[in-house]
C-alpha cells in the first residue's frame, strides 16, 4: 500500500452516532488502517458524539472491541496513535444546545492549537434524523469554519438519502439552506468498493472490451447483491427501508451506471458524475402500470442457511403484518441509442443461499452457429475479480468445444490487501475529491427511476411472494428473467476462489 506523506489540512472529523453499528463495525476500523498507513493528515482528531457519556476508560473499550473484532494483527504502535487522536462528546442530536457546545469544543481545539481546522461532520445516525441534524449543524452556525474561514466544512450523509422521491427532493433543499453541494458528501460505499472503482479502468483501458460495449454485442445486463445474513439487529431499520430502498434506489443503480457510463471527457469528478447521471436521467422509470412485469418483490419465510435453521423475517421483526420486501428483482432499460434494447436485471435479496455481488455482462450468442454468447463476470464480493467465460476447443482429436474461464484475481495479482470502501471515502472525504459520492442529481434520478414501485409496494401487499430462508428467492423469479434472456446466470463460487 502506497503511503502519502500528505500535506492535508488539519481536520476534524466528527462522527454522529459512534455507538453504533456502522461506525463500531466500520468507520472506526477504517481509521485505524488508515492511521497504520500514515494516511491520516498530521493534526488530525475524530470527535464521536454520542447521547451516551463514556469516560476515557469506556471510550478506550468501545476503539479496542470495535478495531479487534476487524482486525486481526493490531499494530499497537498504530492503535495507541488513533487513540491518541480520539476524544468523545456528549451530545444529543436533538437538542439545539449541544451543537453550540460542539461549536464551543471545536474552537477551543484551534485555539489551542492555533490552528484552523477542516471540519467533517459524518451522519452516521438512522436516516429519519438527517434533516434535523443538517438544519441544525447550519442553525448553529457550524456550516462555517474558524474565523477567518480559511477551512473548509463537509457533511457526509449515509445512505439512505430520502425515503422516496419528494423527500429525497425535501432532504436536498434543506440541506442546501446552509450547505453548498460541494459540501456534501453523499456516501454509497458501493462506489468505493476496489471493483467497483475497476470498472471503469476495464472498459475505458482495454479496446477489446470498449468497443464492443453496447447493444450491438451485448444481450443483457445482471447486477446481482445476494446476502446470506439477515436483518441482524437492525429491525427497525429494515422495517422503514426494505430491499428497494435500502440496496437497489443507491448501490445496484450505481452499479448499473458505472457498467453502462460514456467515457468520461477526463478524469475528474465533475465528468464522471456527469455521466453516471446521463445513464440514471436515461432509465425509463417503471410505470405504475409496468410494476407487475417489471418489478418483482418477496419476503424470507423460515429456512436454513449453510445448515442452520433460521427463522422467517416476520420473527426476525417480530410483526406478523409486515409487508417489507427483503427480495427485489427489477427490469430496467435505458433509453440511449447504444443500450435501448438491452434488458437490465437487477436483484438482491436477504437470506439467501450465499453471499455475493456481481456483475454479469452476457454477450450476444451466435444463433445461427449455435455458439453461447459469452460472460463477464465483475466479482464485487468475495473473491474480488474479473471473469471472462470463452469457448474452446476440447484437447484430442474430436472438434468438441467446452466453455472455460479465464480470470483476473486480486489476491493471486496483487499483494497487498483491498482497502475497505469506508477507508477510501473517509481519505476522499478528507482531501476533498467527491469522484465517489453521488451528486443531488443522481440521487433524484435514482429516486425517479423506482419511485412508483416504492408508492405502490408501502401501499399493499398485492404481488408479495415468500422464500425459503437458505434459496436463491421465490419460485417464480426464474420466469421473471426468462421473460427478458435465458434467466439468471447461476452463481459460480469458482470465480477467483483461492
Ligand atoms: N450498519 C450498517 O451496516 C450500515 C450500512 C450502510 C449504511 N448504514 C447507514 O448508516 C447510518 C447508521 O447506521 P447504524 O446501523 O449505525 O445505525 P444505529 O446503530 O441504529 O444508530 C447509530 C447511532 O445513532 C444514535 N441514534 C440512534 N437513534 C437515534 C435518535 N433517534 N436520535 C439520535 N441519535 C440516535 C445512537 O447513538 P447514541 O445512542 O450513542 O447517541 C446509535 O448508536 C444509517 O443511516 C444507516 O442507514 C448502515
């Protein structure tokens, strides 16, 4: 891993909601890496505020158990450092008061230090309080920085950025009453992903793949997020989010995006950001009329996963009435001259039979010659890669031909480790770069492109299937995509297992 002896601005990140499952299971584990990569600017701190008053002996406990859980050879040298850099403030988000404490703290820590600091408010809390919170960062005058304004402020906001359309359109105006866009940093860690950032390297830097990228060559189009796990502590969450909103609306149109881009005129954000969004304004958004042939959505009954019995979502929640999805299938097309025509499959569901996300470029077959089109497969999650099936000539004496893979692995081509999306977006955060944050625009286009399916879907539960915990979704969502290409291309746990 390339170090940087960076000359960064002194910066403060501060973290809404420490405690909690994001922050413990990611964004501080994030921090310690980049502390051990000497990544972090020189006069750095991270100030979690938290409801909860925790002494240095708890704060200390919550770093330990959060990093040691990620992390399997703790530098201590490293860990001491982030611990060093780490303070805590009680604060509840719903009181006026605290941020003027929080005002009050950050300007004690310049003038003692006699320095101006880049400030970085993370909202890492349930998405219902954003608004509150970005109205009240701004009320309380810390949309500024030190006096003289020589720093700059930055709010990252976790996903999900909105409810639906009309709030997602509500949360960005009110942001924008204290905050310019290029203050806000919309996170989608799927951008961050190592493979994810590959793509567009793949398509723009390899002519072979360039120019044959579109409708001409290529049949259809599958993103698929499978997850093996379930709600896991995150009822209540899950139950105002569901599987549209919480993996489709943000992550799988990203990733949609990314695959079927232009190239952009260079390689700053502004150009890539333009052409995520031509793609998310060019989706044909699926009509109220189109839901029943285009979207499909199911719930996990009770099953077993990799041999152990788990129980239906309605236990998990404990709500016998709940209509929540944890399955989505969607088909989207895009209206642009080099992709109309090419079905675009979309899928992620809960508790499925294992974990995975990819995707999977399927060429046209040669019909005539009776010859598969062939696959590429993009691995996000596990086993990082890329996956090219061919057809070849079987060896002897027959003219037999077979399909095999050739792949690109990460562990096998390179040593070092892939560094977890948080600790991209939290360096990128920090230098100012916003390549990897999705624009207010593409996150209202994203919005529109689904927002009849959530209207209709909160509404009843008319077209909700069941699924075995431990499957690969409902029956039917095979006849789903056979409408469009020759169905789901299977999960191969083969691709780059080392
Ligand atoms: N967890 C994940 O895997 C994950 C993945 C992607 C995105 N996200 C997003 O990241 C954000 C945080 O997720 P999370 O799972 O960490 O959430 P969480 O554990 O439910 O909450 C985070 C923290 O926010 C504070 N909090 C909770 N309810 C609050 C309220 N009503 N008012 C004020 N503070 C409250 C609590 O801290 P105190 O009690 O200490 O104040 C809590 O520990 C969400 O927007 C989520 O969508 C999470």
């Amino acid at each position: 891993m390339e170090t940087n002896k960076n000359n960064f601005k002194p910066t403060v990140l501060v973290i809404f909601g420490i405690t909690g499952d994001l922050s413990t299971r990611y964004l501080l584990p994030a921090l310690y890496h980049l502390e051990n990569y000497g990544l972090l600017p020189k006069n750095f701190l991270v100030l979690g505020v938290s409801r909860k008053r925790l002494n240095k002996k708890e704060q200390t406990r919550l770093l330990t158990k959060s990093i040691e859980t990620k992390v399997e050879d703790v530098n201590k040298d490293s860990f001491k450092k982030l611990c060093d850099k780490f303070d805590m403030l009680s604060f509840d988000p719903a009181h006026e008061v605290d941020y003027t404490h929080l005002r009050e703290y950050l300007s004690k820590l310049e003038e003692k230090k006699s320095l101006c600091f880049n400030r970085l408010f993370y909202l890492a809390v349930p998405p219902s309080i954003f608004s509150s919170v970005v109205d009240k960062l701004g009320a309380g005058n810390l949309h500024k920085t030190c006096e003289h304004n020589m720093a700059s402020v930055r709010v990252l906001i976790e996903k999900p950025f909105g409810f639906d359309l009309e709030s997602a359109r509500e949360l960005i105006s009110n942001s924008r009453k204290y905050f310019t866009d290029e203050q806000l940093y919309r996170i989608d860690h799927y951008l961050a992903k190592e493979t994810a950032q590959n793509i567009l390297t793949l398509r723009f830097s390899n002519p072979l793949f360039e120019n044959v990228w579109n409708n001409k060559y290529i049949s259809n189009i599958q993103i698929t997020a499978s997850e093996s796990g379930g709600v896991e502590g995150r009822e209540d969450f899950y139950e105002q989010t569901g599987a549209l909103r919480d993996l489709v609306q943000s992550h799988l149109l990203q990733l949609m995006s990314l695959t079927t881009m232009d190239r952009p005129a260079d390689q700053s954000a502004h150009s890539i950001q333009k052409q995520r969004l031509k793609i998310l304004e060019s989706t044909i958004p699926i009509s109220r009329s189109d839901i029943a042939e285009q979207a499909l959505r199911a719930q996990y009954d009770s099953g077993s996963i990799y041999g152990d019995k788990v129980g239906s979502y309605k236990k998990d929640v404990g709500r016998n009435s709940t209509i929540v999805e944890t399955y989505v299938a969607l088909k989207l097309n895009i209206d642009l001259a080099n992709w109309r025509g090419v079905p675009i499959l979309l899928r992620t569901g809960k508790r499925m039979m294992d974990r995975y996300t990819e995707i999977a470029i399927n060429f046209k077959e040669n019909a005539k010659q009776k010859i598969p089109g062939n696959l590429l497969t993009i691995r996000i999650v596990p086993n990082e890669g890329v996956a090219l099936k061919l057809v070849v000539k079987k060896p002897g004496f027959s003219h037999q031909t077979e399909e095999v893979s050739m792949d690109f692995c990460y562990r096998r081509s390179f040593d070092d480790r892939n560094p977890d999306a948080y600790e991209r977006l939290i360096l990128d955060a920090i230098r100012g770069d916003q390549t990897l944050f999705p624009t207010s625009e593409e996150v209202i286009a994203s919005w529109r492109v689904i927002d009849s399916v959530v209207k209709e879907w909160s509404m009843s539960d008319r077209g909700l299937l069941f699924y075995p915990a431990g499957s690969w979704g409902p029956k039917s969502a095979k006849q789903f995509a056979e409408q469009y290409c020759i169905g789901w291309r299977p999960y191969d746990p083969a691709v780059c297992k080392i």
